[in-house]
C-alpha cells in the first residue's frame, strides 16, 4: 500500500469557465499553437476529444525534459469539469494512481473564472515527490490559455 495525497491551487483568468472547458477540454491539439514551448500535441489514441471514455496522450516539456502522459478522461460539461486518470507514460512510472482534476468556477462578479486544479495520488513512498512541479507547471498552461484567447478577443473587437 502507497503513500496517499492531494495537492490544489487555484488560477483566476479573465476568460469565461465556458471558453476555457472548450480549448483544453476540445480542442486540446491546439494547445501546441497556444503554448509551443510547454505542449507540443495531443494525440486521440481512442473516443473523441472532449468526451469521457476517450484516451489521450499528451506531449509536452517539462522542466526542460520531453515527456507524454496518456489520460482516460471523465468529463462534465455542466460544471466545466473533466478528470484525467493517468494510465501510461513517466506519470505512470512515478505513481501508483493519479487523477488530475481541472475545474472551471465561472466568478458571479466579473465573467471571469476560477480554474481549480487538483492532484489525487498514490505514490509508492514518502521518497517520491508530491506532483508539486506538475501542479504549478498546469496553473502556467491555464495562464497560457487565458492569455491567448483575451488577445484573440482583443484582435476580433479591432477588426
């Protein structure tokens, strides 16, 4: 039996729950456009993008190290939810389970949104690190997001 956890943060962005659940959650292939240096693709491997059962594999560097992960993803569109459950690739191999959990809280105040991130984990042992670096390096993906889709909205109103 391994060592359980659960790490959190929280991203405020300016783009809607609605905006942001339809890049990463649909159109996760375009993040290599949005975020070159961090996401290099994300294959289909089964199912659709966007809908729970499918299997992805993402393609990414992370601190400074090529790297991919394969997902089955559980999503709910009604909260902007979607649940990655990690079954392959170097997530794997440093973790007995692991769910990543984004969830899109759109803010009553100001159309903005709240991105909750979460890591549910069972490690081996307390040797191996907590998911820390790959938390952070999501909340500077859900930055890249929001920072392309305001300066594609900003380029739309001056047209």
């Amino acid at each position: 039996m391994g060592v359980k956890g659960k790490i959190e943060d929280k991203v405020e962005i300016k783009t809607s729950a609605q905006e942001f659940h339809d890049v990463l959650n649909g159109k996760p292939h375009h993040l290599a456009n949005i975020s070159p240096e961090k996401v290099h693709g994300c294959t289909l491997h089964s199912g659709e993008f966007g809908s729970t059962g499918s299997t992805i594999e993402w393609h990414y560097t992370h601190e400074g190290v090529k790297k991919s992960t394969k997902q089955l993803i559980e999503v709910d569109d009604g909260k902007f939810k979607v649940v990655y459950k990690v079954i392959g690739g170097y997530l794997s191999e440093e973790y007995i389970d692991l769910h990543i959990i984004y969830n899109a809280v759109p803010k009553p105040d100001d159309g903005g949104t709240i991105v909750h991130w979460t890591f549910e984990f069972e490690k081996p042992d307390e040797k191996t690190p907590d998911p820390t670096s790959e938390l952070q390096y999501l909340c500077g993906l859900t930055k890249d997001i929001d920072a392309h889709i305001q300066e594609a909205a900003a380029a739309a109103a001056t047209k």
